[in-house]
C-alpha cells in the first residue's frame, strides 16, 4: 500500500515528499524518492541508518538522530573542565558518525580527542577486541571516556574489571543503562568470584538520552498531557516550510528563474535538490534548522 500511494504522489509530478512516520517506513520510501531525486523531508524517523547518503541522498529531516548526544556529552566535559577525552565506539553507523561528529565539534570547544578506539559488532570478537581498546585508551592518557557502544553493560563491567571504574576515570554513557547494568551485574555474580557490588563499584557513570521522564513529577506530567492533545499534523511544519524557503530560494538565485521553475516542475534539478540546499536560515518550533552533508540537523 506504501508504495502504491507513493508511486501515485510520484506520478503528479510532486517536487517533495514529506514523511513517512516512521523509521522503517520512511527507508522504504526514501529510497524510491531518492532513487528519482525527490526530496523527502521527515519529522519522525530518527534512524541513523538514514544518513546513508549511499543510499538516501535526498533524504533528510527535522529530528535530531542520537549522534547530537556527542554534544551534550562535550558541553558537560567543558563544562567540568575535562579538556582530554577518549572515545570507545561500536563498528557500526551509529558509532562511525558519533565519533566522526565528536571529533569535529571538540576542535571547537578547545578539548582534545586522545583516542578513539572501536570495537567488533560480533560478540565473537567482541571480548579481545574491548580489552585492547580499553588499554589503548587508557594508554592514550584518556580519563574521561565516552561510550557509543553495545552492549553497555558488558562494557563497563569488563572496564570494572580491569580497574577502571574508580575516582580516576569518568564514563560518559549514551542512553540509560542503569536498569540492563544492575541486571547483568546480578548475573555476573552468579557466575564469578569475587563478586561486583553494583551499589560502590559504578561511580562516576553519566548516562545521556534524548527523552528525561520525570515521571511522578507534576509539570512534567502535565506537559506530557498538554502535549498528548497537540495535532501531530503540527509537526511537519517544519519539513513543509524548509521545503517551501528552499526551492524558492534555488529560483530567486537563478539568472533564469522561469527556466529553474521548469526545471523544478520537470525534476531536473538534480543535485541541486541536496540536503544542503534546504540550509536556509530557517528557525521552526524545534529550533534551528541547519543541515550537514548527511542531510542530519547539526543542533538539537
């Protein structure tokens, strides 16, 4: 059914598409849309599978994927005055760009990136690959460590292990991992001696996600209520005006602009089309939206 609607938007001539409402929609779809070099905006899917520009290069949105986390992380070290940091990732697209953006944005924060190590995605691998990346860390002089990588609770039980975790090291963690760790600490101990008290031995863990849940505490909740009666409709406001800025803006710079408009009309604009091309200034209800390359907001 997606891809009759699709194919129907399509064969109106459309110039953009904005949608789907979710990430695994939306992968579908994007790549349909970019295979004809349509512009597809969406305000939902945060997959990071989706700054595949191999794959979706007309692809891009509103939402801010987890990557920004590498931002958050870095304003909080400055912040601490952490200025010597190491990074420990996953071989996978969320590790790769999480770094790649960690390293470009602490060039401009005055911190220094002393190593960055990764580890296999196959647990198989997994084991020997944490240990020599932990020691080439550790090695490097890194103290603060940011973690990118799965499974977490794995991770810091082995730096736990290895002598890690104490007053001379900080972990900074991205997602909530405090439930999975106190879990497979307990399964840990079923299986080793001596035991891990889960209580002492994990200080100096900071974890970092996109969602706080206050829950229990009444602003809060009643945001959520306030929230809850919102037209999701709303939320596309900002794909539409983006889109809107962005192609007047490719006719208003044209020395033909009744040319460009045809060109538009016809789908012949090609790369001009790309996600950079929507960097128009514009400020929505989210806030700024600028794009990089990968068609990602660069603020969030």
């Amino acid at each position: 059914m997606l891809f009759i609607h699709l194919l129907h938007l399509l064969q109106q001539g459309v110039v953009g598409i904005i949608g789907d409402i979710s990430s695994s929609w939306t992968s579908l779809s994007a790549l349909i849309s970019s295979t004809l070099q349509v512009p597809q905006c969406s305000f939902t899917a945060n997959a990071v599978a989706l700054s595949d520009k191999t794959q979706y290069k007309y692809f891009f949105r509103t939402i801010p994927t987890q990557v920004i986390i590498a931002d958050a992380m870095l304003e909080f070290a400055s912040k601490e005055g952490w200025k010597k940091l190491g990074i420990l990732y996953t071989d996978d697209p969320l590790g790769q760009q999480f770094y790649q953006r960690a390293i470009i944005q602490a060039g401009t924060m005055d911190i220094h990136i002393t190593q960055y190590q990764s580890i296999p995605t196959n647990s198989d691998q997994q084991n020997d690959g944490l240990n020599s990346a932990l020691k080439n860390l550790t090695d490097s002089g890194a103290r603060i460590i940011m973690v990118v990588a799965n499974p977490t609770s794995k991770i810091m039980i082995r730096a736990n292990q290895l002598g890690l975790v104490n007053e001379n090291y900080v972990w900074l963690l991205m997602g909530d991992a405090e439930e999975d760790l106190k879990t497979q600490v307990d399964v840990f101990n079923t299986n080793h001696t001596p035991t891990i008290d889960y209580a002492s031995a994990f200080q100096g863990l900071f974890m970092f996600d996109n969602w706080l849940g206050l829950y229990g505490y009444p602003p809060f909740e009643s945001f959520l209520d306030q929230w809850a009666k919102l037209n999701p409709q709303m939320l596309a406001y900002s794909c539409m005006m983006v889109m809107a800025k962005g192609y007047g803006k490719l006719i208003e710079d044209s020395s033909n602009q009744t040319g460009q408009l045809l060109k538009l009309a016809s789908g012949e604009l090609g790369d001009e089309l790309l996600p950079p091309a929507f960097n128009i200034n514009y400020v929505g209800p989210e806030g700024p939206m600028t794009y990089d390359s990968n068609g990602d907001l660069t603020t969030g």
